[in-house]
C-alpha cells in the first residue's frame, strides 16, 4: 500500500494530538479541613472541601459518605452531629466533567467509657484493626496503650484522655479526646425497707435491699445479720422469724460492691418480755449495750420510764404501751407496742409473793426514722384481754384437803 507524503504527514498529527489528548486529563484534587465544636453530649464537624480543584476541568459531583449512614451531596462547606461513641470513617469522593474521581477518607476518633472505681475501661469500636492503629494517651504521664480496647488504672485527680486513630494505607488520622475527674473508690448506697407480720403469734420480718446501688461500679452481694445467730447473704430480700420477740436484738444490713467496699445498717428490733400480775406489769427489753441503745417505755396513760427494765400500775381502762429502742449515735430506732385492758382496781404494790408469773406475747409494730434512707413499715399488735382470777394459797389447799381426811375418816369408823 502506497500512501502520500501529505497525507502520511496529517494521519501521524492527528495520532500524536490524540495522544496529547487521552493523556492529558487528570482526576480532581481533594483538599479538606475539618473543624469541631462540642456540645456536651453531642459534636459538630464542619468539613471545608472548597479548596478542592480539577486542573483541567472542573469539579461536577461531591458525595460524603459521613461514616454513620449518612450521606450528603454537592455541598463544598458542611457541617454534620456526632456522639463520638465510637470511631467512624468519613469517605469523601469528587468527580470532575470528565468523569474522573478521587476519594479521600478520614477516621474519627471516638470511644465508651465506664469506670468500675478508679480504674477505666475504653472501647474504639467501630473500625477494623486490621487497617487502622488505636493510640491511648492516658494524661497521667504513664506510657500510651495501643487497640481498640483498653484500661487504665488512675490515681484520684482530674485527667484528659486522648484516642488517636491512624488509617495505616494512607497516613490520615483523628484524635479526640474527653476529660475525667477521677475520685476514690465511693461505697454503695444501701436503700431498704422492713416491714412486719404476726403470723399466729410469731413475729416475721420482711427485708428489701433490691434498691440500694453503686455510682462508680455495681453491687456485688448482699449480706443480712438477723441479730440472734441467724446469717445471710446473696439475697437483696428475704424474711425471717423472731417467734415471740422476747427481747431486743440488733438488725445489720450489708451492700458490698465489686471492690470489695460496703454500706452497712444496724438497727435495733424493739423486743420485750411481760409479766402481767394482775394490773401490775413488769417488763424487760434485753441486753443491747446499755451505752449507745436508749430504751423508752410509753405506758399510753401519760406516764413514762427509761431503761431496760421498767414496772406499771395501770388503773382500770384499755392502755397501748410502747416501747422504743433508739441508737443514740445514728438516731435509728424500732419499737413494740402492746395493748392491755385493765378490768379492776389497783393494788397499790402490785400482787403477793407467791403469785404465779404469766408470760405473754406481744408484736413489734416496726421500726421507723423518716429521715433516714432506709424506711420502715409495721402493722400489726398482739392484744391480750386480762381477766380476774382468784388464786389459792398453797396453805389454804393443804387445810382444806385434811378437813375432807378427817371427815370420811371420821363416817368410816361410825359405820362399824
């Protein structure tokens, strides 16, 4: 094949200008800047894209792909909220008037926190580490962590805890960073209520821890010291029986958290014995340390007495009785009540010697400080009507049964 000069010449420009042509168009520059605002519990990213070019064209599309599920389009300057509570990755692409692209993305850093007492526990989640590196600074001036989770432990003080985040490929990162006042391990709240029953004249108690808590971590166990040898733990409410309550005891309550530290209660279960003599009363509460419990006998009839053991004349009438048992340090107290009804005059100095004792029970009503934390409750009295009895002497049985020897003994030898 034969071709002429001139046209050889205009086939091989064209080539060449072809050539010039398809190698010429380059893809858009991406040029970004971010800057943040916080907000508490929420931040504000503003990302600047106008600096972005194409060399030989213009810039047609722009797509952010925010990291969240979230996508925006053609805007140059934007602005998009983020909690920060995990690390997430922005992917910005520009298209030119050709159709070219370039992409560019961008971490950011965020992370959870929680504290179990002094000690914190972060979590980066969100971005694989397989491609990005995680860098804890923890503001102390102790060497730096490395992963997406990580723990440190502090001393009390106030610190700023840093998370930058690296994509390994192309060099770009983020930090954040969140600021911590650390203080020393704080004990449990122990949050209760009591409440009573008297079930056939037993006295059941019913306690509930199940509101107590713990700021900086979680309640572990509970523990119950029912006060008369009886013990339990694991259970944040149960019952237990006292039978009669024939005397005062000491009711300890316990919430222990994950570190070991605790909230205790001790409070006093008002309990006595009774000996009714007739309208004579006689009554003891118990052996409760004479120096920090106080004992408060309320007999309903405008008297009252102080101490553990305590006696009253009533007059005839219907009279409710009190007793309150009150820690003097804490101010916490219990108390028992009981009715009597008095249906004869009194005796002056009460009953004979040789008068036998009549021991009966009563119910406790609860125990009770409103200005406490814990609460109480209590429903229920044991009433115990007095009647009159006429007792015989020993002296005057004895007479009697040899008045009857002497008279069938006496008809025996008439007879024969």
């Amino acid at each position: 094949m034969h071709m002429r000069p001139g046209t050889f010449v205009l086939f091989t420009l064209m080539l060449m200008l072809t050539a010039i042509n398809i190698g010429a168009n380059s893809p858009p520059t991406i040029r970004a800047s971010g800057e943040w605002e916080y907000f508490g519990d929420y931040s504000v990213l503003t990302l600047d894209l106008r600096e972005s070019y194409d060399s030989d064209g213009y810039i047609s599309d722009i797509v952010i792909d925010w990291g969240d599920g979230t996508y925006l389009e053609n805007e140059q300057l934007a602005s998009h909220e983020y909690t920060l509570m995990e690390s997430l990755l922005i992917t910005v692409t520009i298209w030119d008037d050709d159709g070219y692209s370039s992409t560019q993305i961008m971490p950011i850093a965020g992370y959870t926190w929680r504290f179990e007492g002094t000690e914190i526990f972060v979590d980066a989640n969100g971005l694989n580490e397989n491609d990005f590196d995680f860098i804890w600074s923890w503001g102390d001036g102790s060497a730096e962590s490395y992963g997406k989770l990580a723990n440190h432990n502090f001393e009390p003080g106030h610190y700023r805890v840093f998370l930058e985040v690296i994509h390994r490929e192309s060099g770009n990162k983020n930090g954040h960073h969140k600021n911590f006042n650390v203080e020393a391990n704080k004990p449990p709240n122990l949050v209760y209520s009591i409440s009573w029953e008297n079930i056939m004249g037993d006295s059941i108690i019913t306690v509930d821890m199940s509101n107590s808590y713990d700021v900086d971590g979680y309640i572990a166990t509970h523990e119950i010291d029912w006060g008369d040898g009886e013990y339990l733990t694991d259970y944040s409410k149960a019952e237990h029986n006292y039978g009669g309550l024939y005397k005062s005891y000491l009711l300890s309550l316990f919430v222990v958290d994950e570190e070991g530290y605790y909230s205790t209660e001790t409070i006093p279960i008002a309990g006595f014995k009774l000996v009714e003599r007739g309208n004579y009363v006689e009554l003891d509460a118990g052996n409760l340390p004479a120096d920090r419990y106080s004992y408060t006998w309320d007999w309903g009839d405008g008297k009252f007495s102080e101490g553990r053991f305590a006696s009253h004349t009533y007059s005839s009438g219907t009279y409710l009785m009190k007793l309150v048992v009150k820690d003097i340090n804490s101010g916490l107290e219990g108390s028992r009540t009981h009715q009597f009804i008095i249906n004869e005059e009194p005796n002056g100095d009460g009953a004979g010697a040789n008068e036998p004792l009549d021991i009966l029970d009563a119910q406790d009503d609860g125990v009770g400080d409103p200005t406490r934390e814990g609460t109480f409750e209590g429903d229920s009295n044991a009433n115990r009507n007095l009647e009159n009895q006429t007792w015989i002497s020993e002296t005057a049985l004895w007479a009697i049964i040899g008045i009857l020897v002497t008279i069938l003994c006496a008809v025996f030898f008439s007879n024969r």
